[in-house]
C-alpha cells in the first residue's frame, strides 16, 4: 500500500499548472473589466466566469498535447474533481447571502473564497 506522502508526489508529478494559469486568466479578466462596469455586473462576471475555469484549463492542456482529464488511480485526483463539484454545489449559497446583503461585493468575495478552497 502506498503511503499518503507517495500518492501527493503522484499527484503532484502528473499535476499541472493549467487550472492556476486558467484561474489567473479569468480573474484578471474580471479585474480589468472590474474598471469599466458596474459593482453588481463584476459578481455576476464572478459567478459566471467560475465556471470557464476549468473548460478553459482543458484547453490549456490540449494545447500542450496533455489531457486534463487522463484516467487516473491517485484518490488526492478524484478528491480534486470532487472538491470542484462540492464548491459548485455551494455556489446557491454565495448568491443567496450577496442578494441578502444587498452588495454585490460579498458575491465576488464569496466566489474568490470558493475558488481559494479549490
């Protein structure tokens, strides 16, 4: 049986830097856009762009002749797949508390929090 510390290294090696570089893209994206367009434009952007993360992350990935989504044994990746649609599940609830809070910056926090967590 292998140990946690070998399956992280497993995960790491056959990790890559598409989902980083793609979060990057998308939130400065949305920082940019941030100086033109209104408070409550810039949370919906937030909600919405979440989502092109990670298509565009397996566009990274085909780019470099990788596939994002190879068939992998390590539970640490199926953990990670897992998160993603755990935080996808919480995303009703940062729309709820920034249409509570009538502000449409706890949206953007709550969605960068969410991103933070994958």
């Amino acid at each position: 049986m292998t140990s946690l510390d070998e399956r992280r290294e497993q995960f790491l090696a056959a990790s890559t830097i598409s989902m980083p570089l793609a979060g990057l893209l998308v939130w400065s994206a949305i920082g940019i856009a941030a100086m033109f367009v209104s408070k409550t434009v810039v949370g919906w952007m937030a909600v919405y762009a979440m989502a092109a993360i990670l298509p565009l992350a397996f566009i990274i990935e085909k780019l470099r002749g990788r596939n994002l989504f190879a068939k992998d044994d390590n539970p640490i990746s199926a953990l990670f797949f897992q998160s993603i649609i755990g935080i996808g599940l919480m995303f009703p609830l940062v729309i709820g508390a920034a249409s509570a809070a009538r502000d449409p910056d706890v949206m953007v926090l709550g969605v960068a929090i969410l991103a933070g967590i994958i």
